[in-house]
C-alpha cells in the first residue's frame, strides 16, 4: 500500500534551518510529484511547493521563494524539504503528499512532523 | 493567487442530517477543485477530486459539485465519523491554494 513516512519532530533556533524527509513506498516513485504543505498551530493548509521526482523540476510559494528547498533521492524513494533562515511563524506541522498530477490531487499524505522554532 | 473562501467556518448538526458546505473560488478553477477532510492531529484525507469525483474508497455520503467558481461538498447523512474540519483546495494554478476550513460537529 501506498505510504508517506516523515522524519520526526524538530526544535530550531531562529534563524537555523530544518530538513524534513519523507520515505515513500508502495508506488513508483519517479511516476508522481511530491506536495509540501504545512499547517501552523490552530491555522488551515498552506501549500509550500511541490517538486517532480522525475526530474527534480520546482515550484515553490512565492513567499518562501529563496528560503526553500526541495530535493529527491531516487535511489532511496525519499524526498526532503529544507526550510532556512528560521522564524516563529515557521512552527509549524509539515506534511508531503504524493502529487497527482493528472487528477490534480494531493492523493496519499504522511503523518506530518512539527518544527517549532523557539529561542 | 487565486482566493478559495468556505461557508460557513463552523456548523453543528444532527447525526443523520443533510450537510453542505460551499467554496467560492476568485476566478474560474474550471473544475480543479478537490475537497479534504481532516481529524484532529491526523493529516488531511482526499474525499473528492475534480470537483465531483468520489475518492476511492470513501463513503458515497460524500458528494461534491460546481463548477466555474462556485463549488459546494454534501455529506447526505452526517455519522459521527464525520467530525472534522473539511478544506477546499484548488488545483487549476501555481500556487495551489486552500480554503480556510470549515469545523463540521455533532450538536
């Protein structure tokens, strides 16, 4: 069956940087795209970018444009996610998804890992 | 960006009640519109895809509709599995982007 299975929780300093993994199996990995979204405490869905696992093509948010980072290792079916230059809005829960792209859907997700980022 | 807005942000209702939450997209989205469903401290669940299309899987009391910029889910009979906040999301254009959330409980 399909699984998304992320790295566990993280605590930064301002200013730091978080890579987050997420191991994928049960599917061809290089056939679908990986989402990020993330979910401040007690807030809705923020779409982060999402990256091609066929060929490493991105499109991040423009708001985290320069900050962001998101890479794929083909050879162990794990993506990343690495977030810079760390604030207190970054604490946040971090979700990948499988991307769908031809049903336009985010249709397997992990179970999430929570970054707080705390002095 | 394109702006996805839910109605209502809240409602209570029965077990076994009609329940129909709206999305109103800021421009046209065609039918790129998906529905999700998330419990408390889980991830979020793909309930409907393109608009109307039912996710394998899921319960068929689950239904959506719309098209062009107005959208709305249906859960025809309401069981208390359902308690959950349910988010719009737009897939027709970079960046994607989510509605604000709309918390369904049991009154």
């Amino acid at each position: 069956q399909v699984q998304l299975v992320q790295s566990g929780a993280e605590v930064r300093k301002p200013g730091a940087s978080v890579k987050v993994s997420c191991k994928a199996s049960g599917y061809t990995f290089t056939t679908y795209g990986i989402s990020w979204v993330r979910q401040a405490p007690g807030q809705g869905l923020e779409w982060m970018g999402w990256i091609s696992t066929y060929n490493d093509i991105t499109n991040y948010a423009q708001k985290l444009q320069g900050r962001v980072t998101m890479t794929t290792d083909t050879s162990t079916t794990t993506a990343y996610m690495e977030l810079r230059s760390l604030t207190f809005d970054d604490t946040a829960v971090y979700y990948c998804a499988r991307a769908n792209a031809a049903a336009g859907t985010d249709d397997y997700w992990g179970q999430g890992t929570l970054v707080t980022v705390s002095s | 960006d394109i702006q996805m807005t839910q109605s209502p942000s809240s409602l209570s209702a029965s077990v076994g009640d009609r329940v129909t939450i709206t999305c109103r997209a800021s421009q046209s989205i065609s039918t790129y519109l998906n529905w999700y469903h998330q419990k408390p401290g889980k991830a979020p669940k793909l309930l409907i895809h393109a608009a109307s299309s039912l996710q394998s899987g899921v319960p068929s009391r689950f239904s959506g509709s719309g098209s062009g910029t107005d959208f709305t889910l249906t859960i025809s009979s309401l069981e208390p599995e359902d308690i959950a906040t349910y988010y719009c999301q737009q897939s027709y254009s970079i960046p994607q982007t989510f509605g604000q959330g709309t918390k369904v409980g049991i009154k």
